[in-house]
C-alpha cells in the first residue's frame, strides 16, 4: 500500500517527485542528528537546517504580552539564559510547522478530531505492523499542559490510551495529587503513536514517520508548557543527543512553546529517590503557569 504521505494534493508527478525530495531530504537530516553519538552530551547540538526549531540546551525566549510573534531562540555561550514568561494565562504563538512536516490534509487539520482523521488507520511506518491499537493522545484539547512521551507500551496498546500502566498511575498522581489538577485537564501523548516491539525504543526513521502528528497536536492545542517525559521525546523534540540529565529542570522551547524536560516516570519507578528531581522540576512547570500547590488535608 503506497504510503499517504508520498503523495502530492494533485497527484501530479512534480509534485510527487518534489515531495519525494523534501522528505528523503528531512529523513536524512534527521537520521544524522539523531544518529550524532560520538559528540558529547554536555554541549549543545547545532540545528538541522530545515526545521529551526531551537536545538540549544538553554534558550533566550520572550513572549511579548501583546502575543507577537517571539524572538528566535538563540544559542547559549554556557548555562541558562533568563526566560521571560507569558502573562498568565497567555498563550504562546507556535511557530509554523516546516511545510516538510506537513502532507496534504494535515497541513488544513484544524482541531485534534480532524488530525485523527488524517492519520487513519495508520501505516506510515513500520510500527503499524505489530501494534493493537494506534495510541493518539488523550485529554483537553484546549489544555494549557500538555505532556509527551516516548510510545505506547504494552497496557497503552492494548486499551488504545496514554499512560494507563503503572508509569500511567504515576503520571496521574504527579498531576492530580503534586499539581492540584485533573488528568482530563492536560493533554497527554507520545511522539510515535504505536508501541515498538519489546517496548524497544524507537527508531529514526519511526520518529520522522510519526513527527507531524504531535507537532500538529501541539500546533492546535498551542499549550502554554509541554513537559517531555524522558530521553526518547525530549531530544526528538529538541533534535539533539543531549542526555535527559542534562537537559531536564531548565526551560527549552518547542518551536516557541516553553518545553520542561523532565524524567518519565517508568524511570522514576526504577529509581523512586528521583522522584524529588521530577517534583523540582514539576513545580517549575507550576510556577510558570500560576498554579499553586494543594494545600495538604
Ligand atoms: S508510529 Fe506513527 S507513523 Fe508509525 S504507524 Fe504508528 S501512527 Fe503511523
């Protein structure tokens, strides 16, 4: 079956050898950023050219209170640049997706019903094959969080939703009992929709396959704060090498969403002592957006 996205709107041979192009091009790209392990973790990876999105372990973002359009993150000579924050309850403006991340019908999806559509019965990559159920994402589509992941494991597979195994439950507390709020306030979901085999990580070429979907999630939503969850979504959406270490408790920006990477909480099981680094950062996300901590009963 030919993929969707190899095809132009009109089916025009230019168009599918232009589109061709443009995705060899950004898979390319990708599998060599992605692919980059013998840098060292601790600097800051470069972009890839065609996505200038901001690839720098600390960021100089500024959202103006008239909402315009924010200064292009820059990158930091060593350690962390100040951020200036919305005004509460402003939304940041999310920077248009690069037209190589959009196929025909994404590119005009205007709410979360209307990108699932596009996405179908999903076989863009080859995930599609040992998957039970695609895993889009759950939540309030006007959310002002919005959390990420890494790809469905075996319990999200198999009931179709986000976070419903015990890394689930801890998400889940950390936002209902640490933060104050309710799991159906924020939107939840992960950068590849389908569970990789053997709860394996996935691959570059899966995450490329996958990419338009959570960035045209995250487009619609337009969240005030994206928390990454771990090292697979946290450098997929930053496009870098960096190690979760590095990079969790200090603001990025997605394409000029402020981004707290943090740990997932599968780790978080593993390690229950780096439970307190989550929180640290946790409240972070808290402060940004006004909300206060729940008072204990
Ligand atoms: S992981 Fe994403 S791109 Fe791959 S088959 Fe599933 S929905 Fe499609």
């Amino acid at each position: 079956m030919a993929s969707s996205r190899s095809q132009s709107a009109n089916g025009s041979g230019s168009g599918v050898e232009d589109d061709a192009v443009t995705q060899g091009r950004k898979l390319l790209d990708r599998e060599i950023a992605l692919g980059l392990d013998f840098i060292p973790e601790a600097g800051a990876l470069q972009a890839i050219p065609s996505g200038g999105a901001a690839l720098v372990s600390g960021i100089d973002l500024r959202i103006t209170a008239s909402g315009a359009v924010p200064s292009r993150p820059v990158a930091a000579s060593s350690g962390t640049n100040p951020v200036t924050v919305a005004a509460k309850g402003e939304r940041p403006v999310v920077e248009e997706i690069p037209e190589a991340l959009v196929e025909p019908g994404l590119h005009d999806a205007a709410s979360i019903s209307e990108i699932r559509d596009v996405l179908g019965d999903c076989q863009r990559c080859k995930l599609c094959e040992s998957r039970t159920n695609i895993v889009f994402g759950v939540g309030d589509e006007h959310a002002e969080i919005m959390f990420v992941g890494e790809g469905p494991g075996a319990d999200e597979d198999a009931q179709g939703i986000p976070f419903v195994g015990r890394a689930g439950k801890l998400l889940t507390d950390i936002i209902e009992k640490g933060m104050g709020i309710k799991r159906e306030q924020v939107y939840i979901a992960n950068v590849v929709k389908c569970r990789p085999p053997q709860n394996r990580n996935p691959e570059p070429d899966e995450l490329v396959a996958c990419e338009p979907f959570i960035a045209k999630q995250i487009a619609v939503i337009r969240p005030r704060v994206i928390v990454t969850l771990g090292k697979v979504p946290t450098q997929a959406l930053l496009q870098n090498r960096v190690a979760i270490s590095k990079q969790r408790g200090v603001w990025h920006s997605y394409r000029g969403v402020p981004l707290m990477p943090t740990f997932h909480p599968a780790y978080l099981l593993r390690n229950p002592a780096e439970k307190r680094t989550v929180w640290a950062d946790i409240q972070k996300v808290m402060a940004k957006l006004g909300i206060e901590r729940p008072t204990k009963r």
